[in-house]
C-alpha cells in the first residue's frame, strides 16, 4: 500500500515526537542545581558539562580496562562548512551548533535527524563573514536552546522541536564584530560575548538576557571608550587611567570571544578578556599603560554585571596574548589548605592558579616555551618581559606565537589524578612593525592589516610548529606528562572517571590515554580532522563518547602548508558527529584519502612583477581563509590549484558575488587592477611549486584514477576499529 507525500510528512513527525517523548519521560530540568552537579554523568548538558568547566565525566563503564572495545555505534554527516565545536547531549539527544550556526538535534541512541534549525545567517552576514568561520557551540536551560550567530544575533530555540522562541541582535550589525563562541547559562539569564577585535575597531563587551523573554539585564564593557563621552561605571574610569592617547578611535579590543565561567559558590561570572585592537600598542596606546581590562580574568556580579575582581595575565598587551581561553573552576590543597582556585593557561605560555575569593596569583609558571617573559613577579603580580620584546627597538623572534601555548581548544581537569590536560602549541612569530607610522596608518579594512604589522609574503614551512598534550599538575606548577601530537594545532580534551583523556589529532586520529601515565590507550582513525572537543553521557547504564570531525576550518586551517600537510580538502572530506559505545558494530563511511593541491602552472598567463608586488598587499583580504603564500589549509579551496584565476571574468564574478551559503564573502570594492593584481599573485605562488627554477614544466602526464581511502602511514588499517597496543 503506497503512502503520500503528506502522509510521510505525517509519519515522520509521529516519529521524531515519539523519541522526544521516550526521551524526556524522566527529563531532566536542566538549571542551576543540574549544572552544579558534579556526580551524575548522564548529561552533558553545558559546554564544560558543568558550571566548574573541567570538561570531566564521572562515568565509568567506558575505562582503562574496557576502551580497547570502544567501537564506533553511528555516524552522522553534517551540512556545514566548520565543524570544530562542542555537542550537547541532554536525555538521550545530542544537540549541535556548528557552521553558520546551523543546529543540528540528533537521536543519540541511533544517529537519526530530529530536527534542524537553520537561521539563514547568509542572507544577513555582509561583510562580517570576513572576519570569521562560524559558531562552537551552544547552552542548553530548562527545555531551551541559545545559540550566537555569525552576524551577531543571540536566538532562543525550543529544544523539543527546534523552532524559534527568540532573537536579539547583540552586536553592530554593520562593523568586523560576529558571534563564534558559546553562551552561558545561570540564574535564569544567558550571557553571550563576541570577537573581531583584530579586524577592525571593536570595543568588547558582555551581555546578559533574561532566558523566558530575551530582555537585556545587564551590560559590561570590558576597556573604556571616550572619556569625553563619560564612563559606564568606576570600573571604567580606572581602566581609562591605564591606557594613553586616544585608544577609543581604534576600538581597544578586549572581546570576550570565548571563555566565560559562572561560579555558583560566589554567584560571579568570570570573563576571559582579549586582545588589544590594534595589536601593536604603538597605535593603541602610544605612550605604554597596563590596558585594563585587556588579556584579563575578570569576576562580576552574575545578577547586576557589577565588577568584583580582575586579575591582568598580560598588561599592555603587545602580541595578542590573550586570556580568552577556559577557566576552571577546582578546591586544590595547596599547602595543606584546601582552597577555592581558578585554572587558567592564557595564550601568554604561562598557568595560572588563582584565588577565586579575591583573585589574588596564588602560582604562575610556564607551561611551554616562552622567551616573551623570564617569570611571573610574585609581588606584583606581573611577568618580567625580556629585552625588546615589545620590539621597541626592532623586530623581535617569541615564543609563543599570537596562537600561544595554549589557545580555543579545551582544557580538560580530573579530580581523580588532579591535573589539567592542556592541548599546547610550540610556535614563535616575529614581531616587526617596521615602516608603521601610527599617525599616517591606512589598513584595508576588515583585514588581518588591522594588527598594526606590515603585510608580507610567505609561507612558513610544514614543521614551524608542533604541539603536544600536557598533563599539568597545577599544585606543584610542573608537567606530569607530555605526548607530541602532529602539526601546531591538536584538539580539545575530555577527562573521564574511567581514567581516560580523550583527544582528536588533525591527522584524523582520535586517541584515549591513560590519564596518569600518558600511556596510549585506543586509537581511531576518522578519516579527516577531529579537532572538536569530545564529549561523554550515558542513556541507561550504557555510556557513549562523541565527537564532531571535519576539514581543518577556520585558525588551524590558516596556516599554510602547516594545516595542508594533512591533506583535507573542504571541498571533499566530511563533517561528520562520530559516536562510539563499547561493542560497538558501525563502519566509517567510505571518505576519500587525503588529498594534496597540485597548483597550475597556467602557461598562457604572463605574470607582472609589478602586480605581485600589489597583490601581496591585496591578499591580507583573502589570507585568512585561502592561506598564508596562498597555500590553503582546509578552509577553503586552494586557488593555486584552481582553473578560477586563470580566468579573469571567472574570477572577478566570483569575488565580486560571493558565494555565501559556503562562506565566500563578496568582495564588491575591488577594482579591475585590484583583482587582476590577486590574480597575478596566485600564479606566482603557484609557479614557485611548478617553476622551481623559473623555467615551464613540461606537459601534465595522463590522469591517474586515484586509489580508494589510504590513510597516512600508520600501524593500522583506516577506519579500524580496533585499539592500539599500549606503549609499555
């Protein structure tokens, strides 16, 4: 018997309403007692699980004696273009925000679609889809989701059906600012942040909704604006003594773009502060200044927004050090004294335990390379900086680079072992603002020039960057134990009561370690990147582990030849939401091996030395996403490789109309010279790979079919399902 289609219509609807209803007989309300409780594990119901942010589970079916079985239950491909973000899953429905804020409420059990909500940020986002890549996450409370969106809105969403209760817009819709990380939720009120302060003028600030109507309660900027204008409050006019010349014409910066904790204990909310807009403080604030609150943890009253507390990790900030990165919440007992300490490892190389009661440095030590600073003045309270390093007398080589030792990517503690697994980076950058006369400084706008440095050429070398995942005992500030993972740029950690860390790799592998020792435990291959931060609940007594998957997308896809020698394409390679139960029986899909870009010589191109020479300048546009020296890292497609720009009415349509729904900006005030300069900088990136010594390849040989799925070299088939045998 045939069905219509109104009939299936129907049918599915019946079905999603039936798994909604099995999942909330027993729902729970997720609130402020469900967020602070640390014991039951079935949840995972806020970005860190819970109010503390330790990104720990207490449940233990899956451990170091049982991982070796974790298989992979489902998969799920996902229709966006970035996927490094943080699931939800409350009563057996994982929720995920990713992309353009596209969110996704899944079957937990079975991997089926529920529903999706797709806020049409393409048709709103301008301009502000050059300065980002989309959302990591969201908040759940009481039967509500909330969301940011790229162009700056804060929506409410009914988690059973995915429709629309509410939207605010939270920041300027016409500037560089966008939404990227995830809200928090307590008290009945959401709180939400932004980013952009490295693309043009942004002041940061916090905002604070009612959760039932979407009302602004409470505002906090985060520096001070004019002072002819008046201040907000007095936290803002003793930040403006901190700061020189006339700073609120560029912005200051200080977006609180990713961290936030909310302290139950105290009812404070602590922010994660950023980093100076421009970076270079000799346009930002020319005569030196700390730069309140820039690169700071800053406590407030989480009911009126009133300041309490500040600590500075980096004053007068020089290098985009900043401190938007996870603050734990944990009672350590530091000499014999059980005390009340925030964890925090900013981008600045150093971990900091601070004294949650009155935000006093409690211990500060390095927790990777760092040449920027020799250590933490106990007394004051503030690093002791190396000669030059706010190359006041010229360029100057760091350690760490702007991406620090620690950046986005979650810190995981375990109240079992004690110690914080940090995902840390090992990179220098050099630091010259030679030719920049802050009184005469013209950056394009919207564009990485906004720094305050000279735009140049280059790519670095695949191996300029390593990073490892650190287990970092923050009692007596030393690692415990360290394993180097591949590339710059690792992911997120998750800590279990099974004593296991999870962690995905950006070769595609995810890995469990054993959280005392280091010890590998199990290994996967994904078959692309797995960079998002896994999460673990449980439906019954069967515990699940998952993790969102895909091309390297946004920073870790922004640098160059160290991103592309993974070999993810995002033209090609999945998004996947990967779940694995023990005994598992599911199979990867089949998912193309990694793949390589062969750039064009384009032989019937004469390329001008002069155009070059302007295109250089032109790509800070397009760099953040096509890659430094035009080698792309999986963001976008790299153009070297590409018929587009050989084409010059191809390429103008192309820039000019954008392609948006894929996150292609349009470029609609470039001229003719200005794209034909792009143009003639592509090619001669490409011909540094196919002229190495100037002079015309040869004929391309004849097409060779590819061969089915290959992984990189490794000890294991890919896909496989089976464990890794533990390095003893």
């Amino acid at each position: 018997m045939g069905h219509s289609r109104g009939d299936m219509r129907t049918l599915r609807h019946v079905c999603i309403a039936a798994v909604f209803a099995c999942a909330t007989a027993h729902a729970a309300t997720i609130d402020n007692a469900a967020l602070s409780n640390e014991t039951d594990g079935h949840n995972w119901a806020a970005y860190g699980r819970t109010f503390s942010e330790t990104h720990y589970s207490p449940l233990t079916e899956v451990n170091r004696e049982t991982v070796a079985r974790l298989n992979l239950a489902w998969t799920r491909d996902l229709d966006v273009t970035n996927n490094l973000a943080t699931p939800l899953a409350v009563d057996g429905v994982i929720y995920v925000a990713s992309g353009y804020s596209f969110v996704h409420a899944i079957d937990a059990k079975t991997g089926a679609v529920l529903w999706r909500y797709d806020p049409e940020v393409a048709k709103v986002v301008g301009t502000k889809l050059r300065t980002g890549w989309g959302i990591r996450g969201l908040a759940f409370w009481k039967g509500r989701l909330f969301v940011g969106t790229h162009d700056g809105r804060l929506v409410s969403l009914d988690a059973k059906k995915g429709t629309l209760i509410w939207s605010v817009q939270t920041i300027d819709s016409n500037d560089g600012t966008f939404i990227s990380g995830p809200p928090r939720v307590f008290n009945d009120k959401v709180v939400i942040g932004f980013g952009g302060a490295d693309f043009g003028p942004a002041r940061g600030y916090v905002t604070a909704y009612d959760t039932a109507t979407g009302k602004q309660v409470w505002r906090w900027w985060t520096v001070p604006g004019d002072p002819a204008k008046g201040f907000e409050n007095p936290a803002m006019e003793m930040a403006a003594k901190t700061w020189t010349g006339e700073w609120w014409k560029y912005g200051g910066g200080g977006t609180v773009w990713n961290a936030m904790t909310y302290d139950p204990e105290f009812n404070r909310l602590y922010l994660g502060t950023g980093n100076g807009d421009p970076w270079n403080w000799k346009i930002r604030s020319p005569g030196g200044g700390d730069n309140l609150f820039l690169c700071s943890v800053v406590a407030l009253n989480a009911d009126t927004g009133e300041y309490v507390w500040h600590y500075q990790t980096t004053p007068g900030d020089s290098w985009d050090y900043n401190s938007a990165m996870d603050m734990t919440l944990a009672t350590l007992n530091i000499g014999g004294t059980p005390r009340k300490v925030l964890l925090h490892a900013p981008k600045n190389g150093f971990f900091y335990v601070i004294d949650r009661v009155d935000g006093k440095l409690i211990s500060a030590e390095k927790l990777g390379k760092v040449t920027w600073a020799t250590k933490v003045d106990m007394a004051t309270g503030k690093p002791i900086l190396t000669p030059n390093a706010r190359y006041e007398n010229g360029p100057v080589t760091l350690w760490p680079s702007f991406q620090g030792v620690h950046n986005l990517y979650a810190q995981s503690f375990s109240p079992r072992t004690g110690f914080t697994y940090v995902p840390t980076i090992e990179m220098s950058a050099t630091y010259d603002d030679t030719g920049i006369d802050p009184k005469n400084w013209h950056p394009l706008p919207l564009s990485i020039q906004y720094a305050g440095f000279p735009f140049s050429d280059g790519d670095a070398p695949a191996d300029a960057g390593k990073s490892f995942l650190t287990a970092w005992d923050p009692v007596r500030q030393r690692p415990q134990w360290q394993v180097p993972t591949p590339g710059p740029h690792n992911g997120g950690t998750l800590a279990t009561a099974g004593d296991l860390v999870f962690q995905g790799q950006a070769d595609g592998y995810i890995n469990a370690y054993d959280a005392t020792s280091g010890r590998k435990l199990w290994s996967f291959y994904a078959a692309t990147a797995a960079l998002g931060t896994p999460i673990t609940f449980s439906i019954g007594k069967t515990q699940y582990v998952s993790i969102l998957t895909g091309p390297m997308h946004g920073a870790p896809g922004g640098f160059g030849s160290m991103a592309a020698q993974f070999g993810w394409d995002p033209r090609i390679h999945p998004r996947r939401l990967l779940t694995f139960v023990l005994d598992g029986k599911a199979k990867l899909p089949p998912t193309p091996p990694p793949t390589f870009a062969k750039p064009l010589d384009g032989t019937e191109m004469t390329v001008d030395e002069a155009l070059v020479k302007e295109g250089i300048q032109q790509w800070s546009r397009c760099q953040l996403c096509h890659g430094p020296g035009a080698v792309a890292g999986g963001t976008a497609p790299d153009l070297r490789a590409s018929t587009i720009p050989l084409n010059a009415a191809l390429f103008s349509l192309t820039v000019r109309t954008g392609i948006e729904a894929r996150g292609m900006p349009k470029f609609l005030e470039l001229s003719d010279r200005e794209l034909d300069a792009l143009r003639h900088y592509i090619r001669y990136r490409a011909r540094l790979v196919t002229r190495p010594d100037g002079a015309a390849p040869p004929p391309p040989p004849a097409p060779v079919t590819e061969k089915p799925e290959e992984p990189p070299t490794r000890d294991k088939p890919p896909g496989s399902l089976e464990s890794t045998t533990p390095k003893q």
